[in-house]
C-alpha cells in the first residue's frame, strides 16, 4: 500500500470489470484466471490465482470461482451424476473446487473477498476455517436492472451498501423476465459467462467501499 493506492488482486474474473473498477480509483490492480481476459489487459495474469497469493496483496477478490459442486443447487449430482459423468468426477470436481475456495480464503492477505453462493455440507466440511457467507445482494441494489443472488465471504472487510436501489418489476411480467435472463439463459457453450460476469453496479461500490475502507484503515494505522 503506498499513499492513496492498494495492492488488488482480483481471481477468477475474465471479464476485467471489477480490474477496471480497482483501477478507475488509482489502485495498482491485477486480475487472474486460468483464461485470457475478454479486455485484452496487459495486468491480466494467466494462470493460478493460488501462485499468485503471497505476493503481498492489500486486498484479495476471488469474484467466479468454479462453484458448480459446492453450491446446493448441485448437490444433487454428488447422489446421482449427469449423464457422461460418474461419481468419482463430481466428487473429485467438488474436492478442487472447495480446494481453490480454502486456499484463497486462508490466504496470507488481510483483507479477503469471495463470491460464491451458498454451499451444501459437503463443500464446508472441506473448507479450512470454513465461515457463513456475510452477505448476499442482488444488482438492483446496485443500478443494474438483473435478479442475480450474489453472496459474498468476506475477512476484513465491510458488507457492501446499496448505492442505488431500484425496484424489481412484479413477477410473472416480461419484464421481470429479462431481469432474470441469467437464469433463463438457455444451455449453451457461453452460458457460463454470462452467469459469472460481475455487474458494473456491484464492482463499483466494491471498488469504492472495500478500497476506501482499506485505504481509512491504513491512514489510522
């Protein structure tokens, strides 16, 4: 941390948009994924975000982690597998996934935050110091016309505030509808990313509120 400026690592995000949020505020950001960045950045790291932990980060975002076995809407594959899988997949995909989660949740940063929905039994059984989510928001909170729960596991920092709520349209109408497009989204090769983009909304309140939050405890210090 020198002056007003962080030291932001942002993991498992292809789209740079919470990057570009750290960034627009003065932070000397990086973002990692095992994909390239969609933005073409020359501060996007291709590779494991774990190689990258003890580099002496402010403050840690963990924003997509592969989440399918951990969350309880998945827990029914770990019973009974999708066609093509076996059992021995799921619950090898589920001892990687809760591996990623544990290893950047007891990173050595002070200040950590990751999304994730909420997890069956399973996947916290095998999650060091697992804890509860803090938190979960929707976009509308934000500005951003979707329906998406997002939850957030946060070490250091503060829940987010709503900056600009907006009201949902009633349920049944169309356009309701298209606020819940990710959800509605057909199965399709691309279909992953449009579930795991994070919304301009909530990276710019994270940006501002976690960064701001680190940089006043740092000037109290």
């Amino acid at each position: 941390m020198t002056g007003n400026s962080l030291r932001v690592l942002i993991g498992c995000e292809t789209s740079g948009r919470m990057r570009r949020a750290f960034a627009e505020l003065g932070h000397d950001v990086w973002s990692c994924d095992l994909l390239p960045s969609v933005d073409g950045s020359n501060r996007h790291i291709i590779g494991d975000v774990r190689d990258l932990l003890a580099e002496g980060w402010d403050l840690l975002a963990v924003m997509h982690p592969p989440c399918t076995r951990l969350c309880n809407s998945g827990v029914r594959w770990l019973t009974k597998p999708p066609t093509g899988k076996t059992l021995e997949q799921m619950w090898s995909d589920l001892d990687d996934g809760a591996a990623l989660f544990s290893d950047c949740w007891n990173a050595p940063i002070e200040r950590i935050a990751i999304e994730n929905p909420v997890m069956h039994r399973h996947a916290k059984e095998r999650i060091r110091n697992y804890q509860p989510p803090a938190q979960t928001v929707q976009p509308w909170w934000f500005g951003d016309k979707a329906l998406k729960a997002t939850s957030f596991y946060l070490k250091g920092l503060p829940k987010l505030v709503p900056t600009n709520k907006l009201t949902p349209p009633a349920v049944g109408t169309d356009e309701r509808n298209r606020w819940a497009r990710v959800h509605r989204a057909p199965p399709s090769v691309d279909r992953w990313k449009l579930r795991s983009e994070t919304y301009p909304g909530i990276a710019a309140a994270a940006a501002a509120q976690w960064g701001g939050y680190a940089l006043q405890e740092a000037a109290a210090a």
